[in-house]
C-alpha cells in the first residue's frame, strides 16, 4: 500500500538569470507573430534559416538566448529586418554589479564600486 503523504518535492525556485526572462519572452513572442504572418511553419521557418526546428521552438518560447547572426538569419527567411524584429521591445538588462540577473549561469561577475543607477534614455 502506497502512502499518499510521500510526494515528490516541489521544484526548485528559479534561479537569478535562468531563461525565459522578460527580453526573451518579448523577442519570441514578435518571431512568431513575423512567422504566422509571413505564412511559415516552424519546420518551414527552421529549413529556410539552416537551424533546427527545435531551436525555433525554443526562441519563440524564449528559452534560449540567439546571436545576432541567428536572428538576422531568421529576419532574412522571414523578408524583414532586425528593427521589426526588435519592435515594442523595451525591456533591458542591468548589469550585475548594478543589480541585474546573470546572463548564463557561468557568467563571472565584475565587482565594481557602487554608484546609482542610470536613468533609461528616451529616444
């Protein structure tokens, strides 16, 4: 007879700097839209830009972090530019030494004296 008080643990809280964050959720959710639209599968979308079908997958659920060469492939493929590709994004990240989460969890980290924030700038 199984105790139904012997559960598996809840999963661990994400740790600082895990994917998705707010920029890569942003990023994929405007290469889906520019993929429906342009009337592409992932499948299609992955042929044309030479990487796998899971790597699309994984961009539009903003699991992964692309390089610029990979997203202007994938504008390329989809016959738009990088601005398009960027538009309404306005999340940013900090640096770490002013707060911000870590890029990749190897990241190394800079310990630079404390100044205020900056600001945002408006364009």
């Amino acid at each position: 007879m199984k105790n139904a008080s012997r559960r598996a643990p809840p999963p661990p809280p994400p740790v600082a700097g895990t994917l998705p964050n707010e920029v890569t959720l942003a990023l994929g959710k405007n290469l889906k839209k520019l993929r429906l639209a342009a009337g592409k599968t992932q499948v299609a979308l992955a042929y044309d830009a030479e990487v796998e079908r899971s790597r699309i997958s994984k961009l539009e659920g903003g699991h992964i972090n692309p390089s610029v060469m990979t997203l202007a492939t994938l504008c390329y493929s989809l016959g738009t530019t990088l601005p398009v590709l960027f538009e309404g994004i306005v999340a940013t990240n900090a640096p770490t030494s002013e707060g911000g989460l870590l890029r990749r969890k190897n990241q190394a980290v800079l310990h630079k004296p404390e100044r205020p924030a900056r600001p945002l700038r408006k364009n």
